[in-house]
C-alpha cells in the first residue's frame, strides 16, 4: 500500500539511495518527450492566466476568477512537482562533476521556489469568491508583477535552462 513511494516501485528509478541518502549512480532516467511536456505546461499556465484576466477580472466574474485562480494553482503546482522530480534531480544528478553550472541550476531551482511561494499566496488571496474594493485596485498590480515573473522566468527555462537537459 505505502510501496507508491518506495523507489523500487518507480520505473524511472535506476538504483536505490545507500544508508547516507545518496548513491553514486543516477537515480532518474532521462525522458526525451519531458522538455515538450514542460513547454506545454508552460503554454497552459500563460492561457489560463490570460483568462483569469480577460474572463474572471474584466469581466468581474468573481466566481470565474475564482475557478480561474483555482485551475491555474493546481496546474501550476502539478507543473512544478513534474519539474522539481524529473528535470531539477535529473540534472543534478548529471551535472555532479560541473560544480560551476550546477551551482547555476541550484540557483534557478531557488528562485523558482520563490516565484512559487508568490503565485501561491496570489492564487489564495484571490479566490475567495468576493473582493473588496481595495483588494480590486491591488489585485491590477499584483496580477502585473505575477506575470512579469511568471514571463521573465518561462523564458529563461525554454531558453537557458532547459538546453542543459540532455542524456549523458
């Protein structure tokens, strides 16, 4: 019943961690279809994030905003999880002997983990269904600095970022 998160019940799992919680060998395989599914996740997350504005906002259709925010969370969060398992580990676990570019990697992991927490928060404040008055004017701006982020970081992944994915 527990074995779902046992690594000998995952087909991705090479090997097992020893009693330190590492292993010298590579733990996750490389999935060559994982760049694209990253790209459509990202491709997802940008319309339903347009949406939240053109149907939910402008609109004020709170309870579509609402729904909107609530889709957009849990895409995004399946996204991340998807990206933290199968790509941040994947290149970890190859760019072992780079320390230089590694470090780099850690770094975007980091900030990714930042992003995250904002979108997060933004998608909680927001669904509740109603907004007040002052919540509306903040909802402009804090929408704008989300997808400014959200932009900014999507384009360095496809760009930098996801290049380094590459099997060994």
């Amino acid at each position: 019943m527990f074995g779902l998160f046992s690594s000998k019940s995952r087909d991705n799992k090479d090997t097992e961690k020893d009693a330190s919680g590492t292993s010298g060998r590579r733990t996750i395989k490389y999935d060559p279809s994982l760049i694209l599914s990253l790209k459509n996740d990202h491709h997802e997350l940008v319309n339903i994030f347009q949406r939240i504005w053109s149907e939910g906002f402008e609109k004020q259709n709170f309870r579509q905003l609402s729904e909107l925010l609530s889709v957009f969370k849990s895409t995004f969060q399946a996204h991340l999880i998807k990206e933290n398992v199968s790509f941040y580990v994947y290149l970890e676990q190859s760019l072992v002997n780079d320390r230089h570019t590694l470090q780099i990697v850690k770094d975007f992991r980091t900030d990714m983990n930042d992003i995250a927490n904002a979108v997060i928060q933004f998608c909680k404040r927001y669904s509740r269904g109603t907004l007040s008055r002052e919540e509306l004017i903040r909802f402009k701006s804090d929408y704008e600095q989300i997808g400014e982020a959200l932009t900014r970081r999507v384009s360095l992944e496809e760009k930098e970022l996801y290049t380094l994915y590459n099997p060994s």
